[in-house]
C-alpha cells in the first residue's frame, strides 16, 4: 500500500513538471527593442531638431547596448576623425549620429567582437555648427546650430534685442577671404509682428549675425531731458522736442538751430523750424528766450 502511494505521488509531480513546462512555452516572448541613433526623415533633417551631421569638435556619445565596456565619449578631431575601443580610427566626419552608430556596428561585426551590435550614438556638445551674433544683443555669443535654426530663434536665445538696437541685422555668410562672402539684411525692428523673412530665414554653419546700435541725435539746451536719442523714420524737429520731455519755461520755439555734418566733414549750423526734418548725428539746440 505505502509502494502504491509513493509511485501515485511521483506520477502527479511529474504531471505537475510538464504542465509548467507546457504553460510557459505558451507564454509570449517579449520583443527585444532595438537601441539605436534617432532616425533620418527623408529630407535629411532629424526628427526632435537634433544634430542633422557631426563635424570637428563635437563630442560623441557612444554605447553599446549590453556591453558597456565598448562605451565611449569621443571628440571629433579635425580630421574628422575619432577613436573607437577595439576599432581605432574612424572617419565620421559629414555623418548622421545614426549612420556612425551604423559604421561602429559594421566595424564590430566584421571584425567578430559581437554577432548583432546595437550601438548608439548621441552628440553631447556641438562645436562644428556654430553660429555667432554680436552687437546691440543682450546675450551676444556663439550659438549652435542643432537641427534647423531661424535668425529669429537666434535673437530669442541672445536676449532679443537692447533698446538702442538698430531696426536692421546684418548676417555675414562664406570665408572671410572667400569670393563668395555674402551679405545679407534684414528688418528687425518690427518686434511686435516679425517679418516673414526674419522667421523663415535658417541659419548655416560659420553665420555671424551683426546688430548695430540705431543711429542716433542729440538734443540740449532748454528742454527737460537732454541726452541722445535713436533717429525714428520720418523724425523732425517737434518729434525731437516731445522725447525729450518737451521745453522748459524759458525756451524759444523761434531759437531753435541744429549742428549738421556735411560730406566733407565740416559743422553747419542750421536755424530750423518745428517741421524742419532731423537726421542721424544731428545735434539739437533749444535757446532761451531773450525775453
């Protein structure tokens, strides 16, 4: 009887055995998810506004998935080249982050160190697409240019503009000893409505963006706030007197003269009149009344 029970003990345990077996053959397998670069659109600019190409100076994040020996951060040399652990040298240069993934797996698999390497790359800083604004900017510097980089978005990341910034931004393109130096303005002194130029206008790699101070004229003698002040469009002589403050008691609307500058370099002292117009560099003053 004890035999009996002992042999019906071990039929149920391996019943038990198998039936576990069988219920976790049945279970999915869970997809094994690729680690990889952010992909290419079709039109060669990477989804998220990520880095489209790298270049001397960047620096690379590399990892491979599952082995984090072969990890790596490099900096691109200028050369264009980096230094892979079990690869050597590599010519990255002009390379999407995804395609120099790609190109370290390759190298990895010919060369037998992993059968399916799944290797990421990620650029950490950008240095070979920089482009540069300078002038009447409240955050003047050089900026990189990471996917697609408007002259607009460029002035927001500066601190938009001072208030003595002229209505013009000049962006200097090409070598500086090149044929092909282009030079290119636009308006941007419309800041409640930006021009469709200013927001459609993306820069390039080496771009330097110049923002002048306005052109200016200056105002003393009796009015309430002397000083210098940017020229506006059509400005004259009774625009000129209301920001400044206007006149003070003691002043003249008859004795009012402007100092000018001719083209050859010399004063001219003008005797003008409240619609007479004012000009850049002007110099404004308001005399007293002899009475």
């Amino acid at each position: 009887m004890a035999c009996s029970s002992a042999r019906w003990i071990i039929v149920l345990g391996i019943v038990g055995m198998l039936a576990g077996t069988a219920m976790a053959a049945a279970q999915p397998v869970p997809p094994v998810h690729r680690f990889d670069a952010t992909p290419v659109q079709s039109d060669g600019m990477e989804t998220g506004g990520v880095v489209r190409s790298v270049g001397p100076g960047d620096t690379l994040g590399i990892n491979v998935f599952g082995q984090p020996e072969l990890g790596a951060q490099v900096t691109i040399d200028a050369d264009g080249q980096i230094t892979v652990p079990f690869l050597g040298v590599l010519t990255v240069q002009g390379l999407s982050p995804t395609a120099v993934g790609q190109l370290i797996a390759d190298g990895l698999r010919s060369k037998g160190y992993l059968r399916d390497p799944q290797v990421g790359v990620e650029v950490v800083r950008v240095r070979s697409r920089i482009a540069s604004i300078l002038g009447e900017v409240n955050r003047p510097g050089r900026y990189p240019i990471e996917g697609r980089l408007t002259l607009l978005e460029l002035l927001a990341m500066a601190g938009g503009l001072k208030d003595g910034a002229a209505d013009t931004a000049v962006i200097l393109r090409g070598q500086d000893d090149g044929p092909a130096r282009q030079r290119i303005e636009l308006f941007v002194g419309n800041r409640q409505q930006p021009a469709r130029e200013l927001q459609d206008l993306a820069l390039q790699a080496g771009d330097i963006v110049y923002v002048s101070q306005a052109p200016h004229f200056f105002i003393h003698g009796e009015v309430t706030r002397s000083g210098s002040y940017p020229v506006e469009p059509e400005l004259d002589v009774m625009r000129a007197l209301s920001i400044a403050g206007g006149m003070t008691d003691r002043a003249s609307a008859r004795r009012i003269t402007v100092n000018r500058k001719a083209p050859d370099g010399t004063m001219t002292k003008l005797k003008v009149g409240l619609g007479d117009p004012i000009l850049p560099g002007d110099v404004i003053f308001v005399d007293e009344r002899i009475f």
